[in-house]
C-alpha cells in the first residue's frame, strides 16, 4: 500500500472511530476492555457489533426474545497482544439451559441404572411405596388388568426413580415400558404433528406407561382433551397398566385441568380423573429432597 493511500485509510479509520466514541456504551466498552485507541480503532465496526449486543442483551427477557445473530449468546471481544479477538460469548440465559441439558441428561442415565437393590428400604416414609412397588413386580400378570400407580407428593422425593427402578425390573423379563415427561411430550407433539400419529399409537400399545410430571404443564383443551384424554381412554380400553407421577394431589391436579370456571370444563376436567383413578391408586410419598 502506498503512503498516501495509508495515510488516507488511517484518516477514515479515526474519523470513524471518533464517530463511534460519541456512544457512551462504545466509550464503556473499550474502556472495560482496556484497550488503546491505536488497537481499537482498527475493530470499530465489530466493536459497534458487540455494543448492539449488548444492547440486546440488557432489554432481554429469555431465549425466547433473543435479537442477537447466534442465540443466546454475544459477540464479544477479548484483548490478546495487540489484537481484538471476537468469539460468542453464552449469556445467563443459555447458560441455565445448558446446565438444565446436562442435568437432564445426568438424571436420565441414573434413571437408566435404577433398580431395586439401590432404593433405599431403610426410609420409613418410602416404605409403603417400596413395598407396593416389590409386590407389583413379584404379581405382575400381563394378561390381568393390574392397576399402576399415581404417585403425588413433593419435589425431589424419588418418585420417578422408584417408578423407573420397578420399569427397568419389568424389562428384564421382557415387559415393555416407557416413560414420558408430560410436559415436554405436549411440547414435542404440537411442534411436530407428523409424529403425532405414531407417537401416540406407540403410548396406546406399551405394556407400562409411565406419564411423568403430570400437573407440571401448561393446560390447553388440546393437551388435556386430545392427547392426554385420548392416551388415557384407550389404555383403560385395552387394560394397560399406566402410571403417574406428580406434585398435586388429585383434588389439586382436578383444579388444574380447569382452564375457565364453567361447568363444561369442570366435566371435561372431571372426566380426566375418572380416567386417571381407574388406571391407578393413589398414593402419596413425602421425603427429604434427594435432588440436593
């Protein structure tokens, strides 16, 4: 490059750069960065791009209303020798759903191992649960109807791991079994409705069905009438054994499935619990939190 056209380029570089220091968040933002004006005058324009992240960032609410280029994250700079290196940077929000996948993923291969020589007996307040779940196992008849459980009581306190310990006995002597988060099976289903009809067909035919966290979702005449009216409706049809894991009582999660204080949805609300106590007992499990 010849010296005039340097000397040209230079007097561009610094006009722009001074432009960009009438923000008062681009001024911030080198100063935390503590970087000269020589080295940041060169990454103006991809300096101006991580203060309009920023921007974005301090307005956002979730995931969900994300404005920036790469979701949840920010395109952020970090001074090394006499370069601005950029990268994307994960924001509060990504990060918690991250950690939420991992903990998901961590749970669900303890889930996996459950069995019963790992449920603890010695737990009083466990102990009719485990005795019930034992003797399910050792009575268990595929071609009777055998009722499942409902098992309701407070966060934490192993409810689906003792379910998915009884499941993973069952499937050593050839019974099919399956658990579905409730919550995230409403999720999946309306998002992609080509899967609707196989999906629901395979939780009709399944010998054990497990809808966990039921209570945990958000109510719509669709989920609760459609899906879950549905699966509940023919398993009771076909004498499936179907159980249920959630932090409502019945009377509480009869409530919950009243989406407008009418008569009309307090049938529909109520038909869903006939449903629900003719495929299972009621019974509830109070005990310290094992998730801390």
């Amino acid at each position: 490059m010849k010296k005039e056209e340097f000397q040209v380029k230079n007097k561009s570089l610094d006009f722009y750069y001074q432009e960009a220091l009438k923000d008062e968040r681009f001024l911030r933002l080198v100063k935390t960065l503590k970087v000269s004006d020589d080295i940041a005058k060169k990454y103006t324009s991809s300096l101006e791009d991580t203060v309009k992240e920023l921007n974005n960032c301090s307005n956002c609410k979730g995931l969900f209303g994300c404005k920036n280029k790469v979701n949840g994250c920010v395109y952020y700079p970090k001074l090394v020798g006499d370069k601005l290196i950029f990268s994307y940077r994960e924001c509060k929000y990504k990060t918690e759903l991250n950690n939420k996948e991992k903990e998901k993923l961590n749970n669900q291969k303890e889930l996996e191992l459950a069995s019963f020589k790992n449920l603890d007996f010695s737990d009083k307040k466990r102990a009719k649960v485990l005795r019930w779940a034992k003797s399910f196992y050792d009575n268990y008849d595929m071609t009777k109807r055998m009722k499942g459980l409902y098992l309701h009581g407070n966060f934490g306190c192993g409810k689906t791991y003792i379910i998915s310990a009884l499941f993973n006995e069952l499937n050593k002597i050839g019974v099919k079994t399956e658990i579905v988060y409730f919550p995230t099976l409403l999720r999946e289903l309306k998002s992609d409705f080509c899967e609707f009809g196989s999906t629901i067909d395979y939780l009709l035919d399944v010998d054990c069905l497990l809808i966990d966290d039921i209570g945990a979702e958000k109510v719509t005449s669709w989920g609760r009438d459609e899906v879950l009216g549905t699966i509940l409706q023919e398993r009771m049809n076909n004498y499936k054994t179907t159980f249920f894991t959630s932090n409502l009582t019945l009377e509480e999660l009869e409530n919950h499935f009243i989406i407008n204080n009418n008569s009309d949805e307090e049938i529909k609300s109520r038909r869903i619990m006939e449903r629900i106590k003719f495929l299972a007992l009621d019974m509830e499990l109070l005990s310290e939190n094992r998730r801390k």
